[in-house]
C-alpha cells in the first residue's frame, strides 16, 4: 500500500462568491470522486475542508531561537490550500486515472505522494 495527499487548492475569494448552484455541483464532483475511489478499491484515510487561510497561523523561526507566529498563510496568493484528501491505495495508475477524471469536471487538485517509511503505517492513522 502507498499513501498520498490529493489537496485541493481554490481561490477562496471567487469560491465565496459563486452561486449556490456552483456549490451544489462541487459537492456532487465530490461525492463521484468518493464513489470512484471505493469502486477502485482506493481507502480514504482522512479527508476535509480546511478554515479559511485567513485564519491560519504562520510559524517561522525569528533567527535567535525562538518562533515568530503570524495570522494568515506564509505567502499571499491567488490560490490557497482549502481541503485534502489522504487515500492510501494498492493501485497508483488508477487513482492518477480517478483524479483526472476528478479534475476535468472542474475540480483543481494536487496529487503527492507520500515518501515511504514517513508516517505510515499498515492498519492505522498516519502519526507524525
């Protein structure tokens, strides 16, 4: 088994603004996506929307051994990280196959792939 992030950047900003119809036929890609990956015998280990960046907290070391901890994403940009999926699946080909077809009903993803011996483990959660 591998294990992968499929993370879901957004402009926030437009994704407010879209009308409810737009929502509801994201949620629907979603819900195809679900049922895609279980028919492919693909395991979602963990998946969910993430708070606004705005409401992130930035962490960065201040030079003399402390943090400085700042509101907001690292960096300002048009798109921001707004959800993850975190599947674990004996078939690579077939889930880059499901996520294309995920991405071409208009969904943006970014598909990683976990470095093995990093975390995972056989039957359980991924600890850090």
């Amino acid at each position: 088994m591998s294990r992968h992030l499929v993370l879901l950047p957004a402009p926030e900003a437009e994704w407010a603004q879209l009308p409810p119809e737009e929502h509801e036929r994201g949620m629907r890609s979603h819900q195809q996506f679900h049922r895609d990956l279980a028919d492919g015998g693909h395991r979602i280990l963990a998946v969910s929307p993430l708070t606004p960046s705005e409401r992130a907290l930035s962490m960065r070391p201040d030079g003399s051994g402390g943090v400085l901890v700042t509101d907001g994403p690292f960096t300002e940009s048009v798109e921001q990280v707004v959800g993850f999926y975190l599947l674990d699946t004996e078939d690579r080909a077939d889930l880059v196959r499901i996520c294309t077809e995920f991405a071409a009903r208009g969904e943006l993803i970014e598909l990683r792939d976990m470095v093995a011996g990093t975390g995972q483990q056989d039957d359980g959660p991924v600890t850090s």
